[in-house]
C-alpha cells in the first residue's frame, strides 16, 4: 500500500516537472497576421450587376453551346489525351499517397526485427570473467517483435493528416483548373481555324474578282475604250493575292497542328479536321449574389480555399511539437547467445517482453520550434493572401470579358453598316468602270475597302466567340450546376454567329 502511495507520489512530482519545463519553449507571440477577404461584400461593378438578368449560366461542356459536333469531338479528345491532364492527374495522385501516408501514423506501428551473428566472445576476467563464454565462438541471435502507437495527445497526427487531405484537395481542384485551361486553348485554336477559313474565303474572292476585272479590262481594250495600262494595273495584285491564299493556307495547317497537340496527337490526326461551323446561341448571365455565388466554384479560387485550410492545419502540427509526446510501446523478443544458428526460433533461446509509456518533453531547442511554428504562420499569411489576389483578380476578369462582350457587340453593328457602305461603294464604282465614267483606281480601291470591311467583320465576329469563351472560363467553365443558376428573369438570347463572305 505505501509502495502505490509513494509510486503515485512519484508519478505526480515528475509530471508536474515536465510541465514546469515545457514553459522553456513557448509559443507566444507567433500568430497568424492575414485576415481573409469576405467575398459576399467586395463591391460589383455596374456591367457585372446589368449581366446579373440577361442570360443563363453555362453548363458542363460549355463548349457545346457553339453547335459544332467536330468541336465537342475534339474537346472529348484533348481531355482524354492530354499530357498536361496526364501530369495533373498523377500529381493528385501522389497528393492521396502523401494523404495515406500521414493517415497510416494513426495505426499501431508494429515492425520485426531479427539479427543472426557469428561471434568470438574473448577471454577477458573483467567484462565476461572465466564464465563458459570466454574465448569462445558461437552464435548470437536476436529477434523482437516491437509496437508503438503515438496517442496523439494534442491532435499533432489529427492535423497533420486534415492538412495532407486539404492539399490533395488543391491538386484535385488544380487538376480541374488545367483542364479548364485545355478546353479554353482548345476552343481558342478551334474559333482561330474557323477565321483562318472565312479570310481564306475573303481572299479567294479577292482573287477572282480581280481575274474578273482583269478580264473587264481586256474587253474594255478589245472594243477601243480601254487602254494597256490598265491591263497592267490589272495584272499588278495577282501575284500578292496569290501569295496571301497561300499565307491562309500555312495558318490552317498551323492551327490544325496546333489542336492535334492539345489533343496530345500527332500532326496526322490534326490534317483530318474539316472546317469549323461554329454558332453560338445565349451568353451566360450572373447570380443574384455576387460574387460569392459567382466565384465560389472557380478551380483556382476553390484551390486557393484548400490551400488556406492547409496552411492553417500546419499550424496546428506545428502548435503540437511544443507540448510533451506520449507514445505506447511494447515489445516481445527472443535472444541465444550459444547452441545452433537458428537455436534463437526454438525453446533453448531466452525470451523477453515489455510495454509501457514513453515520454519526450522538449526543453531547449535552439529556436527549432517557434521557427518552424513562424514559418507555419507565414505560409498561412501567404496563402490567405494568394486566396484575396485570387478572388479580386476573377472579380476583375469577369467585369473585363462583360465589358468586352459589350463593346463587340456594339462593334458588329458599327462594322455591319461600314460593310454596307463598302459594298454599295464597290457596285457603283465597278458600273462607272463598266460605262467608262471612272478609271480602274477607283474600283481598286472600292474593292481593297470591301475585302478589309469582310475581314474586319470576321475578326469581330471570332473575337466575339473567344471572348464568350473566356467568360464561361472566368466563370468556372460550367463548373456551377442547373440548380445553382440565378432565379431571375431570363431574356432572348442574342445569336452570335460567325459568318461566311459567301454572301456578298
């Protein structure tokens, strides 16, 4: 009875001096300094809130909103064969391994160890005396089975584990960002393949109408009204507009190279693509609570969060080094120092055990801990800080597309009446031409005005689809569900189609 008295007398006095040391390292003072932005409160702007009722939000595989089979195709396939999603995909990997790993310090370590030697013990009266050992040789074997299990206290492993579960999260959400990223560059090339085509469109009807002039001006000279200078001038663009059909022609085999690369094909599978026919039908508008509802699927924002709780999680490990580490151990083992080389296996060998708890207190680290801990807190800041430079860049990039969606839909409708005006221009002065009212510089330059008029149109037209195509990246990429669209009023969509200069 007084051996447990004086036992837990023991036990007691030498807790309470470990407790009395561990206030040697202290973590006071070493606090997080970043306040994260609150994202329901940072201020719209007026183009972000008139978006808030026009349209409806983009859905997964946005890109089929532009009606082109061959385009949805090749999106499935970039996806699908990537290197760059095939990178992305093993780093999550490697995010869940690392997870797994910092899990397992949860479970009983348990490990084996076993030693089999050949040894000369020596005659030697201090150490070994003349006991039947001295100058002997003879096997000397162990082996123990050992556990430990850490009784994580104060939550170090707990933490440690939340905080490699967060960073996997980063890589899953990183990975969904870079495929974001390829289906845009992909979208981008395609709409850039289908420009390529309407100015390969706009240049060979620049060459005809001028083989067709040139042909104008040799009747013109066959029934006397007309002269050889203007056979030569005539004759002068041909070659050039030659030149640029065959220019067009380099940058559709560019861009088809271009798309069997995102797709991580070779250039062969690229020469198979046909010509785009891309339309594009509704835009997609903003949620009523903005920007959190609008932002807070954002893959980089979402990675952004997780990276936060990461950091705040390594805090809490680093918190944990300061306070005493109390671990169950346990051990069962067998030893033989004479008789046979395995005589350690069998009933001849010396067996033993133990278990109990161990302790380890830090009392003086040079500064080892509160470094670590002020470097945990730092990461914390920067993170936080990287979330609020996230979340105020997607804010601007929205507000930027909406505005620039605005602007080329007002410029095609510039750009729709100066071609008007153009075409009006070059069939007037192509009929003075005929009846000899006007020279032929003025149908040259009535034409070249028409042909830049075409063109200008087409670039408005693919910058229209492109910057549609970022909005719906800025936005997520349809990331957002049906049933996390806006409950306002919807409005007729406005159809944005990129036209063909056959017409004219």
């Amino acid at each position: 009875m007084h051996r447990n008295l004086w036992s837990g007398f023991c036990l007691s006095s030498l807790l309470a001096v470990f407790s009395t040391l561990s206030g040697c390292i202290d973590s006071r003072g070493i606090i997080p300094q970043a306040l994260r932005f609150d994202d329901a409160k940072l201020t719209t702007d007026q183009t972000i809130r008139k978006a808030d009722r026009t349209v409806e939000w983009p859905r997964d595989q946005w890109w089929q909103a532009y009606g082109d089979p061959q385009l949805n195709a090749w999106v499935e396939l970039a996806l699908a064969g990537s290197p760059d999603l095939a990178m992305a995909a093993a780093r999550l990997r490697q995010a869940l391994a690392l997870a797994g790993v910092a899990e397992s310090e949860h479970a009983p370590q348990v490990k084996l160890d076993a030693s089999v030697q050949r040894k000369h013990w020596p005659a030697d009266r201090y150490f070994y005396g003349p006991g039947v050992l001295g100058d002997t040789t003879g096997w000397n074997n162990t082996t123990a089975l050992g556990m430990n299990y850490d009784l994580d206290l104060w939550g170090r492993l707990r933490s440690d584990t939340e905080r490699a579960l967060s960073l996997a999260e980063v890589a899953a959400t990183e990975e969904r960002a870079a495929a974001l990223e390829l289906q845009n560059n992909v979208v981008a090339a395609y709409i850039q393949l289908a420009l390529h085509h309407a100015r390969l469109d706009i240049a060979e009807a620049e060459l005809k109408q001028r083989e067709q002039l040139l042909e104008l001006a040799r009747e013109r000279l066959a029934i006397g009204i007309g002269t050889q200078l203007e056979i030569s001038e005539a004759e002068a663009p041909l070659p050039e507009a030659h030149r640029q059909i065959d220019l067009i022609e380099e940058e559709i085999a560019l861009t088809r190279n271009q798309l069997a690369a995102l797709a991580g094909k070779g250039p062969g599978e690229g020469a198979r693509l046909e010509r785009p026919k891309l339309s594009l039908h509704g835009e997609p508008a903003l949620p009523s609570n903005l920007p959190l509802e609008l932002l807070g699927r954002r893959p980089d924002v979402v990675a952004r969060r997780w990276q936060v709780a990461a950091e705040a999680r390594g805090i809490e490990v680093a918190k944990a080094d300061f306070y005493p580490n109390v671990n169950l151990v346990a051990f069962l083992g067998a030893s033989s120092t004479t008789g046979d080389m395995l005589n350690f296996l069998t009933n001849g060998s010396k067996l033993t055990y133990g278990i109990g708890p161990t302790l380890s207190l830090p009392v003086f680290d040079g500064g080892r801990r509160r470094g670590k801990l002020s470097e945990a807190t730092a990461a914390y800041d920067l993170a936080v800080e990287q979330y609020n430079q996230t979340l105020v860049a997607a804010l601007k990039g929205v507000s930027d597309q909406l505005i620039r969606l605005h602007s080329l839909h007002e410029q095609e409708i510039f750009v729709g009446h100066g071609l008007e005006t153009a075409e009006r221009r070059y069939q007037l002065a192509e009929e003075a031409y005929r009846r000899g009212l006007t020279d032929y510089r003025s149908v040259l330059e009535a034409q070249s005005q028409l042909f830049d008029q075409q063109f200008l149109e087409q670039q408005i037209h693919a910058a229209h689809l492109t910057a549609q195509a970022d909005l719906w990246v800025e936005l997520g990429g349809g990331a957002l569900t049906d049933d996390s669209g806006p409950a306002a009023e919807q409005l007729d969509a406005h159809k944005t189609t990129l036209h063909l200069p056959g017409r004219h």
